[in-house]
C-alpha cells in the first residue's frame, strides 16, 4: 500500500527505492556492538554512541528485554551471546561499572587496602 501511495505521488522511481530492512538494521547495530567490544574489551555501552539515529546503549537494553520476553529470535542470541563480554543480564554490568568507580573514587588497590599513594 505504501508503494503505491509513493508511485502515485513521486512516480515509480521512488517507489522502487532501497530501504533497509529490520534485518539489515539489527546487523548494523550487532556489526557496531562487535566493533566496541573489540575497541574497548566490554558491551558496557556508554549513552550518546548514535549509529544512525539509534542510541547502541538503548538498542544492547532491548535486545536484553526481547530475550527476558522470549521474543528474541534464536539466531541473534545466538550471535549476541558470540561477543566475548555479551550478557543477557543487564544488572551484571551496572554492578561492575559501580565496582569500578567505587575503586577509582578511593583509590581501592584491591588488595582490602586503600592505595596511600593514589
């Protein structure tokens, strides 16, 4: 319907335009997540990454909500749980940005003792 209400109006042309499809949009956005990972070593996605129009921070939280619905489909979490630090848990990574900061903010040393050189 919406094809030929774009013919009608703009001429055939447009109407035979290339447009992604969902499909092509989820691999993009999977391509993006695989390239962060490897850049960065983690899928702890800061706000503000846009890959064309889309937050990657938003799209990693409904891929996780999808799974917890059982709506995600088979073969991409299969693809998702490939990403070496991928997890279906988003909490799992908020503890650990929370351990990292509370380390950094009182120069933990990690060994049950404050750093008195940090």
């Amino acid at each position: 319907m919406s094809d030929a209400w774009i013919a009608e109006r703009l001429g055939s042309a447009f109407s035979k335009a290339e447009r992604d499809t969902v499909s092509d949009k989820w691999d993009r956005m999977h391509a993006t997540l695989e390239s962060f990972q490897a850049r960065f070593g983690h899928c702890h996605v800061p706000d503000g990454i846009l890959i064309q129009g889309v937050d990657l921070r938003t799209w990693c939280y409904s891929q996780r909500a999808a799974h917890r619905q059982g709506k995600l489909a088979e073969d991409r979490r299969r693809r998702l749980g490939a990403i070496p630090s991928w997890t279906f848990v988003a909490w799992n990574g908020k503890f650990w940005d929370g351990h990292e900061k509370f380390q950094n903010a009182f120069n933990w040393s990690g060994a049950g003792q404050r750093n008195p050189r940090g």
